[in-house]
C-alpha cells in the first residue's frame, strides 16, 4: 500500500513558484550588471587607451617622403605598472605596409576609421585584447601611395576583467541579500496573513458537533471569503439536513404513537374475549389499523426522501411524463372502478420529455389521484390533464368532492394537517405534503382551485420545460 502524500503546504507552493522566478531574475540582474561593469571599466580604462594612441599619433610624421614614427616613453607610463598587461603597437603605411611594431596587428575589418581613435574588443595571437586605431594624414606631397598612416594600439584585458569581476561581485553581493531580506518579509507576510486563516481553523476545530451557525467572514483576507461564503452554504445545507432529520423523527414519534396504542388497545380487548364472533371484530379493527399505520409509514418515508434537504430528488434521469401520468392512473383505475368514481386522462401531446426524479414523480402523481379518489363520492368524476407547450408543462387533477375552502388551502400543504369534519379518516395528512416538495424539488409550483363547475378541488401544477 503506498503512503498517503502529505499535500503541499502554501508556503512550500510558494516557494516553488518564487525560487525558480528569483532564480531567473539574479541570472538576468548577474548578466546585466557584468556587462554594466565592463562596460564602465572600459570607458574608464580606454581614456588610457586613447590618449597612449593619441600619443602616438602626435608624434608621427612625415620628412621629405620619409614616414617617421617616434613611439614616445610617456605612451607607454599611461599604463599602471601593476597591472602586468601586454602592450602590443603598429603603425601601417597607406599602401598597407607595416611601418613599424608588431607586423600582423591589423583593425578589425568592421572598425570604421577616422582622424579620432576607435575603439573595440579583438582578438590578438591568442589574447583577448582592447584595441585602438585611427588614421593620421601626414601631409607630406612626396609620399608614394598617400599621405595617410593608420595607427593601431591594443593591451591585453586582464586587468579590466579583474576589475569587472570584483565590481560584478560587489553588486552580486548586495542582489542576494536583496533576494533574500525580501525572502525573509515575505515569510513574515505570510505568517501574518495566515494567522486569522489559523485562528479560523482553531475556531472551526472547537465548535460543538451540533453548532452549525455560519462561519463569520470578518478579519479574513477578501480572497478566502468566497471559500468561507462556500462553507457557510455547505453548512446551510448540513443545517436544513439535519433539520429535516429532527423533523421527520419528531413527526414519526408523534404520529405512529397513537396507531400503536390503539393497537395495543385492541389487542388487549381481544385478548378477554371469549366470543368468536367478537374476536374476528377485534381482528379486523386491528389489520385496518395496521393498514392505515402502514400507509403513513410508508408516506412519512415518501416525504423524507421528496425533500430537497436530502439530496434523494436529485437523482434525475430524462423521461416521458406523458407516458408516466398515463401508466400512474392506469393503476387507481380498478381503485375507481370499485368506488364507482369515473377516472379520465387527457392530454395534448403524445410526449413530454422531463428532466426529473422519476421515483418521485410518480408518488407526485399517486398522490394527487389518490387523494381526488378518496374525497370523490361515489358517481363522482376525476379527471388527469397534461398539457405541454413551449412555457411550461401543466399537470391538473381535478375532482368533484367536497373540494377545499379557500381559507384552508394553504394550511392543507402541512404535515399531519386535517381538515375538520372531511369524513375521511383512511387519510394521514402527508399526500399534499408530499405532492408540494416533490413539485417545488423539480423548480414547480403549485396551487389549488374550484373544480370545473365551481365543486370539488382542482390541484393545478406548473413545470418548467426544459
């Protein structure tokens, strides 16, 4: 089994992010300031070049078609004796021939010439060295070839590299500690920053396994507070859960309470009965309570599952309502038949495709004709309609019962709710109930009306199309 890696914490990400990134940054800085620094070495250093060469030039000249070149003394104290460079030197004639000094010393073919020196990096029977040249006209008639000479003059650059290194190094020095005084803040930063995240956490670590209030967003850096507004939804969520939970089993403990003392009411009167007849009373008293406790069970766990808070609605698969609807009043149709109720579909389309629970969409629709059966006297009417178009899908059961008083309409979507003197007492107060969160869970709503002919209940249903 492989151990389980410790995620990375965001300390060591940003350090993986910053060291490469500050890596490039001294690399380019390092380039930069070396060339910075040879660059002012070699102004200062090529002052000395120029004026050796200078120098030079002064004091060649030409007498009667002779070329004569006096390299002066004072060309050549310019140069610090410390500094062990090599001096190299050639004067060259204007037909190319060396004058004298070092005969294969040549400018460089791209060095542009001109009556002031020129300066540039060459290189020179395997030195690097500093190289100066210029041209001087001598004017002198009599010279063959012209009157012009070029002087060239280069040392070797040790010296400038030393002192290019050691003002590089200098300023290297003072990029790293830079770098690193800013390393140092920023993981001061850092520590500071995360305090209140820690202090959040340490806070969250110690609350009590049943507070679920919200997370308080204050003293926490703007770029978590959706993390926290995130968190707080979640515990919105957990809230209304456990909610749901404490609701269900309250409902439960208070609902089936009485079935089961009825029940064990009866049981003990059966019990003292000596009469056969009285016995299968008792009997059959106690399976149509067993029944109608079944009924409510079966409709309390129905309900716990419709309830957004569960999360159980939210498992949809796409489906045919029409056909659905249809399959759901085929199934009450001996239910009417033997209540000698009339049972009619109708619908305008012949498929409507939905996006939905399709579990709990069918208990939406048993219930709802379930419901129009149970209240509907005998010769009575219901009727299922599905209309689908381009707005929405419209699902209406309608009845001719008792139908609901306006003012009651609304406390009927209550759990256990009951209307007085219904003359009905199979039903236990949860098919509205259930019929309501299934239709809100899947984006509906839902709304109660007079029958057709201004008698009975009309349950109308709205859902979105998708």
């Amino acid at each position: 089994m492989r151990p389980e890696t410790t995620p990375a914490s965001l300390r060591q990400r940003l350090a993986w992010w910053m060291i490469p990134a500050w890596a490039v940054i001294l690399t380019v800085t390092a380039v930069w300031s070396y060339k910075s620094a040879m660059s002012a070495v070699n102004h200062a250093y090529d002052r000395s070049l120029t004026t050796a060469i200078k120098a030079i030039a002064e004091n060649t000249h030409a007498t009667e078609g002779r070329v004569i070149a006096d390299i002066p003394y004072s060309a050549m104290d310019l140069f610090d004796d410390e500094v062990q460079e090599r001096i190299f030197y050639a004067i060259i004639g204007a037909d190319g021939k060396l004058l004298t000094g070092y005969e294969d010393l040549v400018p460089p073919p791209l060095l542009r010439l001109s009556g002031e020196p020129a300066t540039t990096d060459s290189r020179f029977r395997d030195h690097d060295v500093r190289l100066a040249a210029m041209k001087k006209r001598l004017f002198d008639p009599e010279l063959e070839n012209g009157d012009t000479v070029t002087i060239v003059f280069a040392e070797t650059i040790e010296a400038r590299t030393h002192l290019a290194l050691q003002l590089f190094f200098g300023g290297l020095r003072w990029q790293i500690l830079l770098i690193v005084s800013c390393g140092v803040l920023i993981v001061f930063a850092l520590s500071r920053t995360f305090r209140p995240l820690l202090a959040l956490c340490e806070s969250i670590r110690k609350r009590d396994a049943e507070d679920l209030t919200p997370v308080p967003e204050g003293g926490v850096p703007s770029e978590v507070l959706p993390l926290i507004a995130a968190i707080n939804v979640h515990i919105g969520r957990l809230g209304r859960m456990l909610e749901a939970r404490r609701r269900f089993l309250a409902d439960a403990a208070h609902q089936i309470r009485t079935p089961l003392a009825v029940l064990g009411a009866q049981a003990e009167y059966g019990e003292r009965q000596a009469d056969p007849e009285e016995m299968r009373q008792t009997l059959s008293s106690m399976r149509n309570s067993i029944q109608s406790t079944k009924r409510m069970a079966n409709q309390m766990l129905t309900l716990a599952r419709a309830e957004q808070a569960n999360g159980l609605i939210q498992e949809h698969s796409r489906i045919d309502l029409v056909d659905l609807v249809r399959e759901v009043t085929g199934d009450f149709a001996l239910l009417a038949l033997d209540r000698q109720i009339e049972l009619a579909f109708e619908n305008d389309t012949p498929r409507i495709d939905f996006d939905g629970s399709p579990v709990m969409l069918r208990e939406m629709v048993s219930n709802l004709v379930d419901n129009a059966l149970r209240y509907t006297p005998a010769g009575g009417h219901v009727t299922v309609m599905l209309r689908g178009d381009a707005e929405g899908i419209g699902l209406r059961v309608c009845d001719d019962g008792p139908g609901i008083a306006p003012a009651e309409r609304e406390a009927v979507f209550k759990r256990f709710y009951r209307i007085l003197g219904s003359g009905n007492s199979e039903g236990s107060g949860l098919g509205l109930s259930i019929v309501r969160e299934v239709c809100l869970a899947h984006g509906g709503s839902i709304r109660l009306d007079d029958g057709p002919s201004g008698r009975g209940l009309c349950v109308d249903i709205r859902l979105k199309a998708d």
